[in-house]
C-alpha cells in the first residue's frame, strides 16, 4: 500500500485559507431563529477541527492535520452553502449556489 504525507507547508496554506474563510463568514438571523442555532453548531465544529489540525501538525502527524482542515472548511462551506452562514459572496472560498 503506497504511503501518502502532505508537507507541512500545504497544511500551513489550507490552515491560513480555513482561517481567512472563517473570519469571512457571520451567522445569517437572529439569536432567537433555528437558523441562528444550527449556525453555531456549525461553527463549533470548524473550531474543533481547526483545533484538531494544529494538534496533529504540532505532533507531526500530517496526514491527520490535512485531514481535519478540510473537514473544518468543508463544515464552513456547507454552513454558506445552506443558507446558515454569510459567505460574502466570495465564489474563491466557498462553494456559492447559482
């Protein structure tokens, strides 16, 4: 089975575009909408695994860093993408419906 490993610098690029995705984004409502809620679940689950992947880069264990970013960035862009968070309308980080 071939072995796979991401260089530390692609992960430091995906991490720094996950973080420029994430100070992008706001919550679309208000605090008292079910939107509102399911938005901050969301961006929970960015945070844990923006977490996760600087874990794993500081334990050398890229693959896993690699990994978890995506996940993070994934989560954003299916927050925009529902309608939950407010992608600004930048088409370069997220996937934006037509």
């Amino acid at each position: 089975m071939a072995k796979f490993s991401v260089t530390s610098e692609r992960i430091e690029k995906y991490l720094a575009l996950t973080e420029k995705a994430l100070a992008k984004v706001s919550i679309i409502g208000d605090s008292r909408s079910d939107n509102y809620s399911k938005a901050q679940d969301i961006l929970e689950m960015v945070g844990a695994y923006l977490s996760d992947s600087k874990y794993f880069l500081s334990e050398g264990r890229g693959d896993d860093a690699f990994a978890a970013i995506n996940y993070a960035h994934g989560w954003l862009d299916c927050g925009v993408r529902l309608g939950y968070l407010d992608g600004k309308g930048d088409w370069q980080l997220f996937t934006l419906s037509s």
